[in-house]
C-alpha cells in the first residue's frame, strides 16, 4: 500500500461520513475506532492529525465531524469507489456481491483523470450497482428521498432504491429473495412483537427480519 500514501486518511473520511449519515448524535474517536476496528488511541492519533489538516473538528464534548472540506474529500473517495464497482459488474461480470472489496483498493488510485474518463467510459451512471448515487467530480452527491423499509406501510408498494449494508452474505441474501435496486414490492404486514414483517415481490410473500428491513431503502411506487 506504500504507493497509496493517502489510503489511511482517505478510510478515515470515509468512515467518518458513513456514520454521520447515519445520523449518529456523538462521533467520537472510542464509537470511530469501534466502527473501524482499531484501537481508540490510535484512532484518536490519526484524528488529532486529521484537525490539524482542515478535515476534521474536535468539538468541546470530544464530537467529531468532518469540515466542508474533509466532506469533499470523502465523497470523491467513494465517487471513485462507485464507479469502480458499476466498472467491475458491467464490464467484467463480477457479481454485486464481489465488489465492494476490490473497490475499496482501487478507491485509492489518486488520479482524477483516470476517475473522469471512467465515468465517461461508463456513460457518467446516476448510481453504482447497490443503488447507491455516485457523486460528481465536484464532490456534490445528488440524492433522492427514500426511506427505510420498516417506515413503509401496510398495503402500499414501494420501489428499492439502496442498501444500509453491503455485506457480501447480505447482498447474496437479497440475491437469493429477488431483491435488488429497481425491484418492486408491497408491504403486506408488520409483526409488533419483533418488528418482522412480510412483502409480496412478484405474487411471492417473503419473510423478512427487522435486520434486514432496516436495511433496505425504498420510494413510494405510484403507477
């Protein structure tokens, strides 16, 4: 990795928008070590760094985020790493499940040339192939409104944007109950108990876990 000097960095942005993302109050380096796997003071080290670069700041009760500009930088490392997955499953036929390790290695490749005509290779795709949106060269990510699958109603049928998880077991689960972006599916019920529920994809009822609905994101369908 020695000719990825910025690898490190560029997982900790990461790593750092993904949790913010998922609306967590207080992100601080024992909650990002945890998230990343490593230990708090080595987290902390890289951090204090981190502040002193502009990409992030510490906050009086220890909080981190990112700055305007540590963002930035975060979504084009996984600008680059969406493109590279659409790239893997549309033109060497690697399944969505078998990507997202690859992609994390060639997210690193520092060019912005090579990132630019990748997507123009691509004819400039909207989202990488988990329905994830792929930020433009700008650092700017355009989303649409979508909500977890637990919000969904009884009786309504929504579209699957995106994933909360991409897990290669998770996704070769979703595989296997014919669940992919794009997909259809009705809400047939919730179970109170557990917050189970089942759905109708193409005439079929599927059970699914308060895991697994919470992972996946949906749109109202209106026809």
């Amino acid at each position: 990795m020695s000719h990825f000097p910025n690898h490190f960095e560029e997982n900790y942005l990461k790593a750092l928008y993904k949790l913010q993302r998922k609306e967590i109050k207080k992100v601080n380096n024992i909650a990002l070590a945890k998230y990343m796997e490593l230990n708090p003071a080595t987290v902390l080290e890289m951090v204090r760094k981190m502040a002193d670069r502009g990409l992030v700041e510490i906050l009086p009760d220890k909080t981190i985020q990112l700055t305007s500009q540590g963002e930035k930088k975060a979504l084009l490392v996984i600008r680059k790493h969406r493109l590279w997955e659409v790239f893997l499953v549309e033109k060497l036929d690697y399944s969505w499940s078998e990507v997202h390790d690859l992609a994390e290695q060639l997210e690193h490749i520092q060019s912005e040339d090579l990132t630019n005509r990748l997507e123009a290779f691509l004819e400039f795709p909207a989202a990488d192939p988990h329905g994830d949106p792929i930020p433009d060269k700008n650092g700017k990510l355009r989303t649409a409104a979508a909500i977890n699958l637990l919000e969904g109603k009884t009786g309504k049928t929504y579209m699957v944007k995106s994933f909360g998880e991409t897990a290669d077991s998770f996704l070769d689960y979703l595989a296997k109950l014919s669940i992919r972006p794009g997909t259809l599916l009705r809400v047939l019920e919730w179970n109170a108990y557990d917050n189970s529920g089942s759905i109708e994809i193409n005439n079929a009822i599927i059970q699914l876990s308060e895991k697994v609905a919470g992972n996946i994101f949906v749109q109202l369908h209106t026809t």
